[in-house]
C-alpha cells in the first residue's frame, strides 16, 4: 500500500510540474529588461528662441581652386569648366559651403524648416549642390538631363551604401536616408564627380553662403556644442550661448592649411 501511495504521489507531482512550466520541465527564466533608448528629438513650439549668426572664414591664403580633368563624355561634360569645390574661398576670407551643426538639442521646430524639395543634380557632368543639408525620410530627387550614363555612388555607415545606374532614358529618380550622418556620393563613370550629402534628424544645422555668413534660427535657449565641418579642413567645434530672444554671435575661423 505504501509503494502504491508513493507512486500515486510522484505521479501527481509530476503532472502538475507539467503543466505549471508550460509542457516541459525547464524553469521559467526572467525575462531580460530591456535597453534604456536614447531621448529622441520631440518637435515643439519654440518659447522666446533665439538665433545663432556668424561667419567661417579662412585663415591666411589659401589656394586658387584647381581644375578638374574632364576625361570622359567631353562632348556634354567638356562644355563648362569643372573646378575643385572641395575648398572655396571667397574674397573676403569666407568659406563656402562649411556646415554648422549645434549639438545637444532635445527638441524644438520640425524638420520641415529646412524645406520640402530636395535635389541632386547631375548637369554637366557635374553634382549639384556639392554640399547639402537633407532631413531623414525625406527623398532626395536625383535628376540626370545630360542624355548619357550616370550613376551614383554612395558611402556611408549608418545608411545602406548604393551604387545605382542612372540611364540617359532614366531623368529622375530618387534616394531616401533614415539615419542621420555626413554621406559621400560619386559618380563611378565620371570619377571627377563627388557631393556631400549631411542627413540630419533634427533642423538646427546651416551651410554657409559664398561670404562664408550663415544663420540658425528658432534656436531654444541654452549654451550648446557648435561643430563647424569642411570638406578639406575637418571638424572644430566651439561653445555657443543662446539668449532668450537673442541673436548669438558665432564666428570661426579655420587654421591654414598646407595647400
């Protein structure tokens, strides 16, 4: 009777052990709590912003932009001239197309701020803008109206690379990047052709105009990291503090460069 009760209790033990752990007999594991995500930008109205204006200039001379070799297609490519834009410097010592980035924003204006049509053109054998400023999820119209082979190559770390063929039948088509980061793109059938391409996920950035002036609006108060990049020079960055209602100077000048 004794061995009929114990094996009457194994029995229920285990039947029971069966259906509390699910159908097998491994303990229940504790589920892993999950990573703590980064604070993403939240678009909203701006109280009493302020400004950030200023110059990026060049110190010292610097040299005369170079002229590129055109090698291929001269028929459409040769037309015009195509200069080294990777380093303009204007009468004044101002540097064109240098971007501005203020760090550290948590939140303000949307994205639409810096407009809704985006464009990289490829006339004349040439990309057009060389440096441009694109928001996430936004698509980038790539216009070919040259009637030749074109194609664009991208490189970058954040977004998947692409290298698509643009036919002379094929006059537009279009890119979109959801991670923001600084993006180079280059023609593999005209090796002279390169465009820088900042995509951002938040609007307070500005590129310079060819007096080397730019200008930040909308900015929420408080002191912020500014990065200044150029395409030859590098990054710097400096500190800038933003007054309710205020208009915050910020000008910067780049060291010379061995030409």
């Amino acid at each position: 009777m004794y061995a009929v009760l114990s094996l009457f209790l194994v029995a229920t033990t285990a039947f029971f052990s069966f259906f509390t752990n699910g159908g097998n007999n491994t303990p229940k594991e504790t589920p892993a709590k999950p990573e703590a995500k980064a604070t993403a930008y939240m678009v909203m109205p701006v109280q009493n912003g302020g400004a950030v204006s200023g110059t990026v200039t060049y110190s010292g001379k610097a040299a005369a932009p170079k002229k590129l070799a055109v090698t291929k297609d001269t028929q459409v490519c040769g037309k015009t001239e195509h200069m080294d834009e990777s380093l303009i410097v204007g009468a004044n010592g101002g540097i064109k197309d240098a971007i501005i980035s203020l760090k550290g924003i948590k939140g303000g204006k949307g994205l639409d701020a810096l407009g809704a049509n985006f464009v990289l053109d490829q006339k004349g054998c040439l990309y057009s803008p060389h440096t441009f400023i694109v928001p996430i999820n936004v698509p980038v119209k790539i216009l070919n109206p040259d009637g030749i082979l074109h194609n664009i190559h991208t490189y970058s770390k954040k977004n998947a690379p692409f290298n698509k063929s643009q036919p002379q039948f094929k006059k537009e088509m279009t890119a979109t990047f959801t991670a923001a980061e600084l993006i180079t793109a280059k023609c593999d059938v005209h090796g002279w052709m390169s465009s820088n391409i900042l995509v951002v996920d938040h609007p307070y950035h500005a590129l310079t105009d060819a007096k080397g002036a730019f200008t930040i609006k909308d900015v929420p108060p408080g002191t912020y990291t500014a990065e200044i990049w150029q395409e030859k020079l590098g990054a710097k960055s400096a500190q800038v503090t933003v007054a309710a209602g205020q208009t915050a100077t910020l000008n910067f000048a780049f060291p010379a460069a061995a030409n």
